[in-house]
C-alpha cells in the first residue's frame, strides 16, 4: 500500500514546511514539493497540519487496581487513542510483591498481543527489588526491549519501595544503559494524613485533594532527585502536577543535572475546585488535581524545557466503578478517562492560546518521549526512513467534548461541555489508514510491540 499527502503543513519539534509526502510499505520514501509518485491513495492536506503520531508514555490500559480493573482494555484504548492523534503508548506492568518481572510481563503480554490497534511497549514497576530482580532488570535492557523501570515512593505495602532499594535499582540501571521513573509523593505522609481524615468523619473527594498536600510531592521529587544525582542514574517524574515539584527540578538544575518531566493534560487545564462538586469523585486521580497556580507554573515548564513531556496517566473507571467510595473518599479507584483528548486538548490550550509553539506542541506529545524512551528515530519524527506515523490534523475546527462522541470505554467525560479548536482527521499508522471519516479501519493485533533503546536526548 502506498499513500501520496499532498500539500501538508508539516511541522515537526524543529521545522516548519509545506510539502508532500509518499509512504509505501510502514515508511516514509519521500518528502518534497509537487511529488510525482503514483500512489493508492493520494490524501488533500492543502490548509491542515501534518505532524509526527503522537506518543503517550502514560497510560494504564485492563490493570488490576482496588479490587476492580480500568475499564479501557487494550482494543478500546489503543482505538481511543488513534481516534486521537496518538498512534503508539507506553502501558505499565505491574510486578507483584514477591513474585518475579517475568511473570508479571507475561500477564501484561496476555492482556496486549492481538488486542493493541496502536503500536506499544511497556515500563516495568519494580515493586519488590532484590538480587533476583536485578538480574531479570539486565536481562529486560538487554533482550526484551523494555528499557524503563517505573518506582512508586507511595502506596505502601504495595507497590511502594524505599529508599535504599532504590538506589540500588538505580546503580543497576544506570550500569546497563536504563531509565527510573518515579510516582513522586510522600507516601508515609500521605498514609497519615488519609486516616487522620477519615477518623475525623471527612470522607468526601475533597479531602482525597487535602491528604496528598502539595509539599507531599514536592518533597518526594526532591528526594528522588538527589538520589539520582548520587548514582548518575537518568530519571524522569511522572505525572508531575505542582509549582513546589517544578522547583525541586530547577534547583537540581542548578547543580547541571538533567531530570525528565511529565505533566498531564488534566494538570494544565483543570483545578481542584472540581472535588466540591457532587460528582467529584470523577477526577479522583493520584496526584490530585492542583490549583491555578500550579496551571501557570507547568506551562511556563514546558516553555522552559524543565517539563519534556505532556501524557494522560489514563486510567479510566465507569461511574458504578467510582461509586466503590461514596462514602469513603479512599475507596475511590484512582483514575480518568483521558487517552484521547490529549492531543485536540494541549493545541487547544497550548498552540491555539498562544501558550506553547507549533514546534513545542509536537516536541512534548511525541518527540521527547520518542527520545527520552528510545525509540527515535523510528518514532517521533517525520523523515525519511521513519515509520508512517502520521497526524492529518484540522487546526481550525470547533468542536466539544464529550461523553456523547468520545471513545473510551467510560460513561462520562472528564472535559465534558470543553470547546476546543483543532480536530484530529486523519491518523496513518505505520503506513496504514488507522482513522478515517471519524472511523478506525484497523483490527485489533494490529499494534505492534515496539522495542526500546537507550535515551538519545541529552542528559
């Protein structure tokens, strides 16, 4: 199959052009003016975007949480996703305690091989680090691709590990050429502010918001920075939602350390005064949602370039699946539909405002997290050689947001009533027309799992 674009305005995180493009096969052949090639199928881009697929390297797509599973599995999220703009994820095993890495990446892989639309790979959550786990940490960076190692400093008893097994993971990743990656809050000061609530009857969305302060994430980004810059190990924050975290990472560059940062689509356009309403209970995500100010200093992170990446964590729970915590705020299972707004949402608040760049617009939903996670670049680019991953994309178009026309398998909308400009049309995925007409015409397993590489932006 080969497919002509015609006349695109194509931007990647560094240039700027209108030119066509020919793909044949999964790849780009070529890129020019008034391209003669005969094609399949020849698509009119005259007056819209053309730029890389995007990539979300944060997603939880059928995983185990609270007694129940988010309810996206990997047919219906990778489809949303597509629906989106993003043509590839990054999900996240989940070891469990005392059990082994490759036993968990087995369930993983049970849940993804002939389900994915999009393209995916994995980080793996190191929950219980030993000698064992150790070595089975080599032998994922070495043989399975899987470059990434995902640590929480909360939810003890759990998946939480402290701080001198962290270390000791990082000294082993940084040796073979990995990544930690770290759920960045205080999870002792957390635990004790949950049940001081909960003892004193305060047991509504709210007080999720008031038991995970601001200085609880601040502190932990804080912590895991220095210890990085003990071992040398690359890291990255995930989820990152705060002014005080924000800082934690400009003072570690003052000391000319590098640290990765993600912030999400939910933390750049929403705020905690959702929690007092009566439906609170569906932006009941951890981190919490912060206040305005923290709005304003995450976007000035991304101009910055102390914030690299822009993901969703989307974990997305019915509303019957909420209600397991009515009467008791930490019995919500934490998580948001978010998968396939990503894209439409940052050029809306981000290009169209006037907040961010075209350039930065594809740099923080696709470059850097093609970079950062080793896939660049196959990934995150439009060139020649690179996988046909490609976003035909109308910047000009009005539409809403809704439970009633989105994808994911949610019955209501985080952003429902959001007016946003710029409308995904057309989505290609390696070569393939994935979304067309505000339809998908690719069948589950037709995502691929995608080997990982060592980081190739600068640390």
């Amino acid at each position: 199959m080969s497919i002509l674009i015609k006349n695109g305005h194509i931007v990647t995180a560094a240039t700027n052009y209108i030119a066509d493009i020919y793909i044949e096969g999964e790849q780009i052949l070529a890129i020019g003016k008034n391209l003669s090639n005969k094609a399949d199928k020849t698509i009119d881009a005259t007056g819209k975007l053309v730029f890389p697929g995007g990539i979300d390297p944060h997603v939880h797509l059928d995983m185990p949480f609270m007694g129940t599973s988010s309810s996206d599995d990997y047919t219906t999220g990778t489809r949303a996703a597509l629906f989106g703009g993003t043509t590839m994820v990054i999900d996240f095993i989940l070891q469990t305690q005392g059990d082994t890495l490759s036993n968990a990446l087995k369930e993983w892989q049970g849940r993804s091989i002939g389900k994915a639309i999009s393209d995916y790979s994995y980080h793996m959550a190191v929950t219980d680090f030993n000698d064992n786990v150790a070595e089975e940490v080599v032998r994922f960076i070495e043989n399975e691709g899987i470059t990434s190692f995902k640590t929480f400093m909360a939810y003890k008893g759990a998946l939480m590990i402290d701080d001198g097994q962290m270390v000791r993971l990082m000294k082993v990743v940084k040796k073979h050429g990995g990544l930690v990656t770290v759920h960045a809050t205080n999870g002792d000061v957390i635990d004790s502010l949950i049940a001081k609530n909960r003892a004193e009857n305060k047991l509504s969305p709210l007080y999720h918001y008031l038991s995970q302060p601001e200085v609880t994430e601040s502190e932990a980004s804080g912590r895991f920075t220095d210890m990085l810059d003990y071992t040398k190990c690359p890291g990255y924050i995930v989820h990152m939602t705060c002014e005080g975290a924000l800082n934690a990472v400009r003072k570690a560059s003052q000391r000319n350390q590098k640290v990765f940062v993600e912030t999400c689509t939910q933390y750049l356009t929403l705020d905690a005064s959702l929690y007092e309403r009566e439906d609170g209970a569906k932006w009941v995500m951890s981190p919490p949602l912060r206040e305005k100010k923290d709005q304003t200093a995450l976007w000035s992170g991304i101009n910055q370039g102390l914030i690299q990446v822009v993901g969703t964590d989307h974990c997305p729970f019915t509303w019957e699946q909420k209600q397991m915590g009515k009467d008791d705020f930490s019995k919500i299972p934490n998580g948001h539909p978010a998968i396939e707004h990503r894209m439409e949402l940052l050029f809306s608040e981000g290009v169209h405002k006037g907040r961010i760049s075209m350039n930065k617009f594809v740099e923080v939903t696709s470059t850097n997290a093609a970079k950062i996670f080793g896939m660049h670049p196959r990934k995150g680019t439009i060139g020649i050689g690179t996988d046909a991953d490609i976003v035909i994309f109308d910047p000009k178009k009005e539409h809403t947001l809704s439970v009633e026309s989105h994808h994911m398998n949610a019955d209501y909308s985080s952003y429902e009533g959001f007016n946003v400009t710029g409308k995904t049309e057309t989505v290609i995925l390696r070569g393939k027309v994935a979304i067309e007409n505000n339809k998908c015409h690719l069948d589950p397993g037709y995502g691929q799992f995608i080997k990982r590489g060592k980081t190739s932006l600068t640390i």
